[in-house]
C-alpha cells in the first residue's frame, strides 16, 4: 500500500467519494472568494481538482494552476480536466515568483502541512496586490457515526496510536476546525483584512458507502496498515453490523465547514 499517510494509494477512490463533496465545499470557498475573469489563480492541495472542477466554466476565462505533493492525486485530475496546469511542490517551498497569482486557494489543506506559517507566508509571497487568499476546513466532527467509528477503530488499533496516526496526518486539524483560530493566524501572517465563517455541509448515505468513505481517512488508512488486508475486512464487517445495529442503514448528518478569505493591499 505504500505509506499509509500519503493519499498516493487512494487517489482513485478518493477521487470517485470524496471528490463531490470536496468540489462542494470548493464551491462555498469559491462563493467567498470569487475570481474575476482572467484571475491567476493558485491551488494549494489541489488533491484530485475540486476547485477547478467547482469553477464550472468560469475555468476557462482563468489562468488556475493546481499544486499538489502528490502526483497520483494531479493524475487524477489532468485525467479529468486534461487542460489543467498542475505542479507538484510543497507549499511551503512554492517554485513562483512573488507576485504571480491574483487569488490562492486551499480547501481543506492547511490542517495538513506542519508547518502552515511557512505556508501561510508562502501565500502571501506569490500573491499579487492586491490579492486575496480563500481557505477552507472541516470543523470538529460531532455526530453520532464520528463517535462510533472512532470508538470501534480505537477498540482494535488503541486509542493511542489512532490519536498519533491522525496527529500525523493533520497535525492542525482541531486548530482549524475554529474559525477564531483561522481568523488569528491569518492576521498574523501579514494578511490586511480577513472574512470567515461556518457553513453545514449534509451527508446522507448508506453504511457500505459510509465505511467506504471512512477508510480513506487517515484513520482508516492507518488501520488498513495495522491491522493487514485479511484482519481489516474482518473488523470491516463487524463495524458495519455495529453501525446498522446501533443506527440502521442509513446515515445522515451533518458537518461543518470553515470558510476564510484574506486580502493583501
């Protein structure tokens, strides 16, 4: 499977699960941030293209270029939008000159990177001015299905070391599941102005597709790799009866999402 933290392994599967409700969420960014026509715009964890593809035709009046660690997941969205520009690069070491880009954006990234000042800083730099930086992230999970999962995996793998696993993966996720504290590291940045706010995202599904979408996450990622193929099926399995016993087969919640946008003079 290849390192279990990297999305490299899953590109496809994200791709055919996530990727409708991550272009959702690029549309609330979007929304927030609206690029005028013949905008240069720069894509932080492009992943699989879920701005780009949120664009619609707006596409084709802007210049987007989507940058991503991961070439499997840019595949992917070349695969999809073969006129896409994409650059694999780290956004804390972005390859552009200052000034090159009139918006950037970064739906559900920054949680991600480590080091998200570099990052933040990284924005700024590339920007135009004046310039505008739109971000997004999930806020804290809070319905009965997260608890579940979480409690059924820890019950397997050890509370402590799916707390590192996810640490791993998105070491600022609990820091940016609050719109105070992207409000305060935007300001501090260097960032003149800054908007936020917090939109409910629904879901509805049925457990299969839940457990599915549950196995992509660094959670489900980390438990594959523990656990191996022929042990993970099998907690698979007990999950779901656990799941349908508990909830039936449906699932149905919902999850917050936290929309900033900043300006540069």
């Amino acid at each position: 499977m290849g390192d279990w933290r990297r999305y490299d392994s899953v590109a496809e599967d994200y791709d055919r699960l996530w990727g409708p409700r991550f272009e959702t969420a690029a549309g609330h960014l979007l929304a927030f941030a609206p690029p005028a026509p013949g905008s240069r715009l720069l894509d932080l964890g492009a992943g699989t293209g879920a701005v780009a593809s949120a664009l619609g035709d707006r596409l084709e009046d802007l210049v987007v270029v989507a940058c991503d660690l991961s070439r499997p997941m840019l595949t992917r969205a070349r695969r999809r939008m073969p006129t896409l520009r994409t650059v694999l690069a780290d956004a804390t070491l972005l390859p552009f000159r200052g000034g090159s880009f009139d918006l950037v954006t970064g739906n559900c990234v920054l949680s991600h990177v480590r080091d998200f000042r570099q990052a933040l800083a990284e924005s700024l730099r590339v920007l135009s001015r004046p310039g505008r930086l739109a971000l997004s992230s999930w806020g804290a999970a809070s319905d009965p299905y997260a608890a579940a999962w979480e409690e059924l995996l820890a019950a397997t793998v050890g509370q402590g070391a799916l707390a590192r696993a996810t640490e791993a993966v998105t070491p600022w996720g609990s820091r940016f599941s609050k719109v105070e504290s992207l409000r305060t590291d935007l300001l501090e940045a260097g960032f003149s102005r800054v908007w936020t706010a917090t939109v409910e995202m629904g879901v509805r599904c049925r457990v299969d597709a839940y457990l599915a979408e549950r196995q992509l996450g660094a959670a489900g990622r980390f438990g594959r790799e523990a656990l191996g193929r022929d042990r993970w099926r099998s907690f698979l399995e007990q999950a779901a009866d656990q799941l349908r016993h508990r909830f039936g087969n449906e699932v149905a919640y919902a999850r917050p999402l936290v929309v900033g946008a900043a300006a540069v003079e």
